[in-house]
C-alpha cells in the first residue's frame, strides 16, 4: 500500500481553504443568446484500438489497431465520432503533448462532414509528471488503491494509482490539459466540429465518474486508505465544482457530459468523513451513501451548466431487466439533464485486423445475458437495444422520454448498418420532403 501526501498542518482544511480560493476566481461566461451546439445522433466510439495499425500500434508491435473506425464513420447513420483516449495516450512530457491520435480522428470526422465528441480518461492513467515533483512536475498529491471490474470473466484486483481530486496541485495540471486541448483544437481548425466534452477528473479506470469504493476481494482496505488520506465528501463537491468550471472555462460555447456508475461509484462516507464498512453496516446501507454522492455531484453539475448544456448517459446499454438503468434516468431528471447511453462491451475490444488486413468485425456490445456470458446480437436484439436507449419509458404519450444520442462500438455499426441508419432516423427524424422520397 503506497501514499503520496506531504504533511503540513490539518489537510483537511488545507485543502478546502485553497479551493475554496480556486473557486473564488473570475468566471468565463458564454455570450449572451448563445446556443448550444447540435449533439443529437450516433456517434462511433473512437479508441485507438480502432484506428488504421500504421497510426497506432505499440512499441513491439504486437498489439495493433483494427483499422475499424473510418468504415464505421463512413456509414450514413453515423453522425460523429467519440475521441476517446487517456491522459498517458497524449503525454510525452511535462506540459508538452502528442495530439497525433486525436488529430487523426479529428480530421477524419471533419473530412466526412461529421461532428466530433472528446473524452481524456484521467484517474489511473494521468501521467507520472502530475506526480513528480517540481520543476519536473506538478507534485500531486496520490494514493494506491486496489479495484476489480465487477463481473468481467478473470477480472484480479488492479492496483491503481489515483491522483486525490481536491489536491490543488493535480487540478492545476487538469487545467493545463483542457487549456492546451483548447488551443490546439482552435490551431488546427476544427473547434467549429467540436460537439462535447466528457467531464472527467474524478475517474478510476475508464471515463466514468467513480472512485474506488470497499472491495472486500482485495488486500487493501479503500475506506481505510481513503480514511488516511483526509477524505470527506465536501473535499469531492468542492473539487467537482471546481472541475466543471476548468471545463467551462476551457470550453464555454461546448455541451459537457458525463457517464456514471450509479452502483458503488464512491466510497461510504458520513459527511465528518468516517467510513462506512459493510460489515457491520448492510450493504444496502454503505452503498446508498456512494450513490447519493453519485446523484449529488450531477445534479451540482446541471446547477453549474445549466440543462442545455449538460447530458447524462451510462456506458452499459443492454437488454434486460432493469434497463436501461432507472438510476442514470433519474439522476438526468434531477438534474434537468439531457440523457444519453453507451452500449456496454461486453465482447471486448479486439486490437488486431481480421483476414486480409480488413476491420474485425468481432467485439463490441452484447444484447444480453450477463458480462460473464454475453449473449451476442442479432438484427433484431440490436434493434430493441438502440429503441430501448432512444427511448427509455417507451413511446407511448405526446412527449415521451428521449435520448439525445447514442454512442455504438466499430464492430455493431459494420454488423448492422441499417439498423444503425434506423436509430439515426429515430434520434433525427429526416425532413418531410426527404422522408417522402
């Protein structure tokens, strides 16, 4: 078990005083009348799995991308792409960045006439210089936990090195990444096809908001650790509040979203910051306290931006009982936030090309079953999926619930490209005179 801290008084109040003082800074504001940018539709996912093996491959060469994500792009059902990376995929050095695989997504969006969507996965993968200490780094301050993907077949503890969110100095290093991010977009011209930004800052391993809760699987006790490390829920609130105005200010004219974990998402702590343990505390019990910070911080996030600037969305669309997930539906409405899904991965995500060098078609989204065994899509499941997304409580009503968008995995969108054209048609209705035709 490993901490990174330095002592100098009652962290605590350290840490609130000085961002209490961060949050106190001049606001950038939108013009007045502006309006938010045009979100709605599909969007392919875009990791660099996906891209062509000659943009991306590692440093041996065994693990190359499937080139899977231009002909996904390329179908007339997709709207945009999400440019999804981590912080590491883009640092080189100390404040200097490698936007080449950002950039080939980009302009492959832009070159297609497509909308473009940004999602810099912080948490575990934040660069060692964050830590470093200065004049090498920002001197974050860090702690080591233990998480494990709940379900995943063969899923061990993994340990992970997570910067502490309310740390001053990591918030100023989040600052530097959205200030650069900014101005090379602007640079590069394609800031006009820049649609979203997925708020992240407060993640573990992917981009969902989430810190590492109990798990009782592994050797290191999180609660404990988080414990020693001075953790309290107003120290996240302040940092999230934070957070959304680094956003804001980087980007005031983009729509911000943010994709949850509304089960387990954040440790149990009481508001003095004693941990909740199950057990002798139920289950039920440690766990609504990490959901009700969960549906705390989102609905702060919709008073901060405002409901036309702000989407919620899970990142496990599936069939089944209880989907799509009512917890993410109703911290969207507490909210007054627009709503949106990601289908879930539960066939994994292949890194090499199928015969010939062409995309694999295998991966992606399941449309059942469970993640341990996933049952694999048909035309038809994969319909129900996507109209069960589009709309969650169904279609009966003058005004039934809508998502704003849907973000589909390569490999679904080549299997099934008329029923990806349908949803589209679903998320924006073709006008009159086209649909005529």
């Amino acid at each position: 078990m490993r901490i990174c801290w330095r002592r100098s008084g009652d962290r605590s109040t350290r840490y609130l005083l000085a961002l209490l003082l961060l949050l106190a800074a001049p606001e950038a504001t939108r013009a007045q009348g502006t309006a938010p940018p045009d979100i709605g539709g599909i969007y392919v996912i875009g990791q660099k799995y996906f891209l062509p093996p000659q943009v991306w491959s590692t440093g041996n060469g065994k693990t190359k991308g499937n080139g899977s994500l231009k002909p996904a792009l390329m179908n007339p059902g997709v709207d945009g792409v999400l440019i999804d990376l981590t912080w590491s995929d883009i640092a080189v050095a100390y404040r200097k960045y490698d936007w080449s695989l950002l950039d080939y997504m980009a302009r492959v969006a832009v070159e297609e006439g497509k909308k473009f969507e940004i999602a810099i996965i912080t948490g575990s993968s934040s660069p060692d210089w964050v830590f470093a200490a200065p004049p090498d780094g920002y001197g974050a301050q860090s702690a080591t936990f233990e998480y494990i993907q709940s379900g995943k077949p063969g899923a061990v503890c993994m340990s992970q090195t997570l910067p502490l969110p309310w740390d001053t100095n990591y918030l100023s290093a989040l600052r530097d990444l959205l200030n650069h991010l900014s101005r090379h977009i602007k640079k590069k011209g394609y800031y006009s096809s820049l649609a979203m930004l997925r708020i992240t800052g407060i993640n573990t391993l992917t981009d969902e908001l989430r810190l590492p809760a109990a798990e009782n699987q592994c050797k290191v006790d999180n609660l404990q650790l988080w414990q020693s490390v001075g953790y309290r829920p107003v120290l996240v609130r302040q940092a999230w509040r934070r957070i959304l105005r680094l956003y804001r200010r980087a980007f005031p004219d983009k729509v911000l979203n943010v994709a949850l974990i509304t089960a387990d998402g954040f440790p149990a702590f009481t508001e003095n910051g004693t941990p909740v343990a199950s057990p002798p505390a139920s289950v039920k019990a440690a766990q609504a306290l990490g959901d009700a910070m969960t549906t705390q911080l989102v609905k702060e996030a919709g008073q901060e931006l405002g409901a036309e600037w702000l989407v919620v969305q899970s990142n496990g669309l599936v069939l089944g009982n209880d989907q799509p997930d009512p917890a993410t539906i109703m911290d969207a409405q507490k909210a007054h936030a627009m709503l949106a899904w990601q289908t879930n991965e539960w066939l994994g995500i292949p890194a090499a090309t199928g015969p010939g060098g062409t995309p694999s078609s295998s991966g992606g989204a399941a449309c059942g079953g469970t993640r341990s065994q996933p049952i694999t899509c048909t035309a038809s499941t994969f319909a129900r999926m996507l109209t069960s997304g589009i709309y969650p409580n169904g279609t009966s009503g003058q005004d039934p619930l809508q998502a704003q968008y849907l973000e589909l995995f390569p490999a679904n969108i080549s299997q099934f490209p008329q029923i990806v054209m349908q949803s589209h048609d679903l998320l924006i209705p073709p006008a009159p005179e086209l649909a005529g035709r």
